[in-house]
C-alpha cells in the first residue's frame, strides 16, 4: 500500500520553503525534491498545495504531474509482474523525469506540456491550451517577436496581453485565463530544467468578477414542465434539471451510475476535484432517475448540449433582456441579450446555490453538498436577487420591536 504527499522542508535565506514530496511504501519512505519553492502564507497543508489565488499557484499542476507519473509507473510495475520498491519507483521517477528532456525548443515543450496534462485535465482546460498555443504562434508571425524560453519576459507580457485585447479584441477574463496558463507552463518548463527564466512570475493575471446568470425557481420550473416532442431535447431538458435540481456539475451527471443512487441520496466522487459527496434527493430528481429507470442516458456534447438548452429555454418563454457588462482593457462592454441565449450547462449549478440559499439553507450545508472547500470559490455562485434582499430587509427590520419611529 502507497501514498503519495507533498511537504514543505525548512525555509531558505529568503524565506522560500521548499516542497518535498514523499513517496511512502509498506512504511518505508522516499523523499524527493520537487524541485518547486513557495512562501509558507501561500501553502495549504491539509489539501497539499498551493492556496488558490495566491503567488505560485502554477506550481499546482506539477506536483499533480509527478503524482500522475509515479501512480502510472506502478501501474506499468503491475502489468509486468514486476516488484514495487523505493529503488525501483526512485529509479523510475528519475528515468520517466529523464525521458521528458529529449526536446527543449519553446513549442516542442509545450506540446509535452499539453500531452502530459491530458490525463489529469479536462477536455475544456485542454481546449483552452490549444487555443492559447495557436495565439502564440499568430503573435510571433504578425508582431515578429521570436518566442524561446529566454524572451518570455515582462516585455512579452505586455506586447502579448496588448495583442490579445487590441489586436484579438478579447475580454480581459480571457486574456487572465491565458496569463495563467503561460505561467503554469513556463513553471512546468522550470521545475523540468528546459529554462531557467522565471520573469514569468511577476506577469499579473487578473480576474473580473461577472454577472452570474441563473435560473428562479419559476423559470426553471417552466423548463421542467416545457412540453417537447424530439428525444434529444427532452434527455438534454431533464439532464440539466437533474443538475438543478442537485448542484452537481455536468460532468459528474454524465458519469452518474446506477450503483451511486442509494434510496434518497447520491454518492459519488466528482470527476474534476475528486471529492466524495453525498448528496440528499429532492422528489423533482427522483422523479427524473425513476423515468429512467434510476441509469440517466448518456449525454451529448457540451456545444450541443448548450445549444439545445437555449432552444428549449426559449420554448419556455424565458426572454428576460439581461445587460451584460465586460471589459476589453479599459474599455466597458455592454450587450443585451435574451435570458435563454446566456442559458448554458454552468448555470445549473448557479440556479441550485442561488435557489438553496433563497430558501434559507446554510451556506456551509451548500457546501457540502456541492463540494466546495474555499468560500472564495463558493462566492462567485452566488447571486443574491433583490426580492430576497427586500426579504431580508423586511424581516430583519420591520420585525424589530425595539425600533420606534419618532
């Protein structure tokens, strides 16, 4: 029996702690040396990583690279009949290591990047590092900036985050998203010894807090109950009031089985952060295993799911103009849409946090049923309406005794 954890050793002179990871076997040990360092405010002892949102966050994806390489050369010891020791996996970690460092130009590494990460990231995140390759390759051509591990400096940042809101026109969320991956990457490239530059750290990749679209209860209601005559729709309607109606994310929906639904409850352990839930059954969910004989159909792809969703949001005469408001730099955007064209698989999840805390529930048992560890992730869910905050205020002060108009 195996386990793999991450440990920060005693700091340096500049008060970096370095991060260790300790490969235990039948109780013996390997210590091996991540070769990663991080400030200790920034470093979450329980979850063994790097906090979110704070300096160094693009160390994260490296030590879940190492811990997917030494869970695979067990696999590969077990296929082969072959013995697991501390000098075998130490061996093999060094060789696997080794092997990687065949190319070292920008874009080959990058590639490995991508292929290495295949099998701990979802298809979206995958997607978006493409894009972001494709981005730099057009940078380089069309502002003639020759990109090698040497020039991913501060200059870089600001000629490619310019070209990204001038020249591309994206908002800056996306333009943040794309920052981030650069840094993770370039991290990756460090702690693999094909650089040495670490200018990428002080790049700056913001966030700007959106409008969180979700459904009312009576709109979603209307969806439930929308009248449909294709297959496809149906299956996509009752799928994403499924989520509705219990917070799970899309991808946990589609990889629901048979055996996680227990009488009134789901349990199961989510597909992107690994987390074991438990989640009670509302009778509108067991309305819908029970018409399928509690074996959910499989879902289609997440492009078609989102365009069925809109088609069937509008059936359900949900138009409520929505004024969405981003910004390209400094820039404000502003656009009008009908409410059914921002309806999209993300906002389940949003209409079951939002609608549990309407109805009072705590945000720590929303929690725990959606699988949220850090409020400042949970927070971004929520979306407090005004007839709840007209709620609120009635009941917190039209309801106070003490209180006499003069």
């Amino acid at each position: 029996m195996s386990s793999i954890n991450f440990y920060l050793d005693k700091p340096d002179r500049k008060n970096y702690y370095s991060i260790f990871l300790f490969y235990n076997l039948n109780g013996k040990r390997l210590k091996f040396f991540t070769k990663q360092k991080i400030f200790e405010k920034s470093w979450n002892d329980s979850k063994q990583r790097v906090k979110h949102n704070h300096v160094g966050e693009e160390i994260n994806p490296v030590l879940e690279l190492l811990q997917e390489t030494i869970r695979k050369i067990e696999r590969d010891a077990i296929i082969k009949s072959t013995e697991i020791t501390l000098d075998y996996i130490k061996e093999k970690l060094h060789e696997s290591l080794k092997n990687i460092k065949t190319k070292h130009e920008f874009y080959d590494v990058f590639d490995l990047y991508i292929s290495t990460s295949e099998s701990i990231k979802n298809k979206t995140t995958i997607s978006i590092y493409n894009a972001l390759l494709n981005h730099l390759k057009e940078f380089e051509q069309k502002k003639s900036y020759k990109i090698s591990f040497s020039r991913i400096t501060l200059k870089f940042y600001d000629a490619f985050k310019q070209y990204l809101i001038q020249d591309l026109g994206l908002l800056n969320n996306t333009v943040g998203k794309y920052i981030r991956v650069i840094k993770s990457f370039m991290n990756f490239a460090v702690s693999h010894g094909y650089s040495e530059n670490i200018d990428f750290r002080n790049f700056k990749a913001y966030r700007e807090d959106t409008d969180i679209v979700y459904l009312t209860e009576e709109e979603l209601l209307k969806i439930y109950n929308q009248p449909l005559v294709r297959d496809n729709l149906i299956i996509v309607r009752d799928i994403f009031c499924f989520a509705c109606f219990t917070g799970l994310r899309f991808s946990d929906v589609s990889g629901l089985k048979k055996e996680n639904i227990k009488e009134d409850h789901i349990l199961l352990k989510t597909e992107k952060t690994r987390v074991s839930l438990q989640i009670p059954l509302i009778n509108y969910a067991k309305e819908i295993l029970k018409k399928y004989n509690y074996s959910l159909p499989p879902s289609i792809s997440n492009q078609k799911t989102n365009e069925y969703l809109k088609q069937i949001a509008n059936l359900a005469g949900i138009k409520e103009p929505i004024n969405k408001v981003q910004y390209n730099g400094t820039s404000r955007v502003d656009k009008i849409y009908k409410k059914y064209e921002l309806i999209t698989t993300h906002t389940a999840r949003r209409t079951f946090v939002t609608l549990s805390l309407e109805k009072g529930m705590r945000p720590e048992v929303v929690m725990e049923i959606t699988g949220h560890k850090e409020y400042s992730t949970f927070k971004k869910y929520i979306k407090i309406t005004d007839k709840v905050k007209q709620s609120e205020m009635n009941r917190i002060w039209s309801n106070n005794s003490n209180l006499k108009i003069v």
